[in-house]
C-alpha cells in the first residue's frame, strides 16, 4: 500500500488551476523527486498532503486513509521558508517543536542530544536561534523534521545553505531514513541532488505532471546520439557515423549521425588506434531534461 497515493487531485485558487488532475503514489523506502518550475503547483500539492488544502476534485490518501490528527504525528515537513522561534535558544525552540508531535521529555532530551552533536550545534545550543547562521538555522529545521522519527518525510529544499560538508551529512541521513523504511518526498530545484537521491521523478508544469518515472528510463527517453571521448590522440577526420565534434574541457563531445551506432564508433577508433582513456554515452543531464521539457510544454500549452 502506498504511503501517499494521489488520484486526479485538483486545486484552484479564484481562476487559477493551481493543481489539474495529478496522480501519483509515494511508496515506503523511496525519495520521489517533486520538480517543476516557481509556480507550477508543487507547494499546493505538498500542502493538499499535508492537509493544509483540501483537493477541490480527486482523492488523496496518506498511510491509506484520511488524514487526521494521529497521521499527522507520523509526517515530518521540512519547509522552504523556515518556521523557527527566533527569540529562544537552539535547545528550546526544538524541544518545543519536538514535544508538539507528542513526545515524553525524556525521549526528547536523548533524541536532542544525539542530533546536535551529529549535526555540530552542540556549542549553539544555548543560543538563541537569531544569532545562528542560515546554515546552522537550516541545520535546526532538518532535526525538527526527524526528530520524532517519522514514517513520511516531505523536504522542501533541504539543502539551502549548506557548505558541501554539511550536504553531504544531509544526503547521510535521507539515505539512512530511506534503508529503515521511510517515504520520503524532496522537492528541490538543485538538479545534481534530484539525480543523486531520488528514485523516481515527478516534474509538474503549470499543475500537470509533464514527465514521471525513474531517472534511467528517463534518461534513455531523452538520449541523443552522441558520445563522449577523452583522448591525447587526435580524432581522424571523415570517419563514417561522426557528424560533428566538439571541443568540451576535458574531453571531446561527438555528434553521430542518425543509424550510427556508438559500439561501432568505439571499434573504429580503436582500429585507427586512437587512444582512448573515457568512451562513454552521453547521458543527458538531468537539467538538460528539465530546461527541455518545460520549454515545449510552456511552447505547446
């Protein structure tokens, strides 16, 4: 059974279609990446989740039924804009938040302590959360989701201001909510993370769902005919298949023709006896889909 599962969901605001007939499930120990342009409805979906906005049309279901005030226990929310208390310190402010979600002081305490040393607040603990640094105050909002351990997490930019270190402790812990289980929803405009964690992508677009599935079936659906070389011998002119190539940094992008295949590509310019330390297809990037799809769905609306 699906931990989220969304069918035909619809919102409008006055004249505005919001959401338009979106569906999708979010399973148990998955990161489903929620993408999609400023505006194009992934906040109203988050909140129809969330039980912030009701669905003018279609179902939503978490943890196969209604939410309610027990479920709501059971979700951690992280949100782009960060809702802290700025005039208490570190220590109590999440204490404060932790304790809203129902548990004992003693938990709290243990729980509390065992994040802030994980995340390096242990010497900001005393103080106030206005005199933290953004990355520090972003660092606080990430305990506030987990804290409680919850079986659904929803992450809206989690990785705003943070320095590569911090990051990477970041992608730690959503990999180690994903192994116990976790449902975990991240939306985020930071395309190298969305390929790095998610196991499947949702890209919404003016309310619809413009493109959906794992990133190597994507990947594949958006694949160009075109390799890339990385040689300290030059490439011989006039070889049958090669269109064009491209100098790009490091290596060399190659533009095959339409029927040319790569492996036979790969064979001629062993025979010719380039030398070749990187062969590899072109995998297009996952901005380059985004940038793509957008465009001929915003040309084509």
């Amino acid at each position: 059974m699906p931990v989220v599962s969304a069918k035909e969901i619809t919102k409008s605001f006055g004249t505005i279609k919001a959401v338009n007939g979106i569906t999708f499930d979010l399973n148990q120990g998955e990161i489903l990446g929620l993408l999609g342009p400023n505006g194009a409805g992934k906040t109203t979906t988050i909140r129809m989740i969330l039980d912030i906005f009701k669905p003018d049309k279609g179902s939503l279901t978490v943890f196969g039924g209604a939410m309610d005030e027990p479920k709501k226990n059971m979700v951690g929310y992280l949100p782009e804009e960060r809702g802290l208390y700025q005039d208490i310190t570190l220590e109590k402010c999440l204490h404060y938040l932790a304790s809203i979600k129902g548990l004992p002081d003693e938990v709290i305490e243990d729980r509390l302590t065992e994040y802030i040393a994980r995340f390096e607040l242990k010497e900001y603990r005393k103080k106030k959360v206005k005199e933290l640094s953004k990355g520090m105050q972003q660092k606080a909002q990430l305990i506030s989701t987990f804290i409680h351990q919850p079986k659904l997490v929803i992450v809206d930019e989690p990785f705003s201001s943070l320095d590569p270190i911090n990051t990477q402790m970041v992608k730690e812990l959503l990999r180690e909510e994903k192994s116990k289980g976790t449902a975990i929803m991240m939306s985020t405009h930071q395309m190298n993370q969305a390929e790095e964690l998610c196991d499947r992508l949702l890209l919404i677009d003016k309310g619809k769902i413009v493109l959906e599935g794992r990133l190597d079936h994507i990947r594949k659906q958006f694949a160009k005919p075109e390799v890339l070389v990385k040689s300290n011998s030059p490439i011989p002119d006039g070889i049958n298949g090669i269109e064009s190539i491209r100098q790009e940094n490091n290596h060399q992008r190659i533009f095959l023709k339409k029927d040319a295949a790569p492996k036979r590509i790969l064979a001629e310019l062993v025979r010719l006896g380039v030398e070749l330390e990187q062969f590899e297809i072109a995998a297009p990037t996952l901005d380059e889909i985004f940038i793509s799809v957008v465009t001929n769905h915003g040309l084509n609306a």
